[in-house]
C-alpha cells in the first residue's frame, strides 16, 4: 500500500502542475494543449490509487498500479520544471 504522505504529495504536485500549466495557457496559446491534457492526470492518478487501495487487487495489480501512480506523480514534476522555458511563470 503507498503511504498517505506519498500520496497526497503526489496529488498535490498534480494539482499544482495543472493549476500553473492552465494558467498559462490563458495567455500562452502554445499551453492549451498542455493544459488539456493535464486536467486528466489528477483523475488517473486516483484511479491508481483506488485500483492500489482496493482490497479485491492482486498484489501485482496493486503494484502495478502504485508504479503507474508514482509515473504520473513524475510527469507532474517534470512537466512543471519545464514550465519557464516555455514562458510560464
């Protein structure tokens, strides 16, 4: 099971990359792909953790399911850092 910590960090550092990443896109046409996009990783990433967190998933799925979490939470990160280069505050 991913520890609470993990997991709320990690919805936290999505939630922020979407907030920053549509924000700009209200005045970086170049952003509103991006942003569209993003708005889907905090839904995917509950369902990881609802897939993880279920007591009827295999082990395996569970695991698997906790890495696709931990890879989204990643993509949120990274994409964040690259936010400036693209002429986001």
């Amino acid at each position: 099971m991913m520890p609470a910590s993990e997991s709320k960090r990690g919805q936290d550092a999505c939630k922020a990359y979407v907030d920053k990443v549509c924000a700009c896109a209200e005045t970086t046409p170049a952003m509103k792909e991006p942003c569209a996009l993003a708005r889907a990783l905090p839904d995917a990433m509950q369902v990881g953790l609802d897939v993880a967190a279920n007591p009827e998933s295999s082990r395996r799925d569970a695991l698997q399911a906790q890495a696709s979490v931990r890879k989204i939470v990643k993509e949120c990160i990274e994409e964040t850092a690259k936010l400036p280069a693209a002429g986001c505050p």
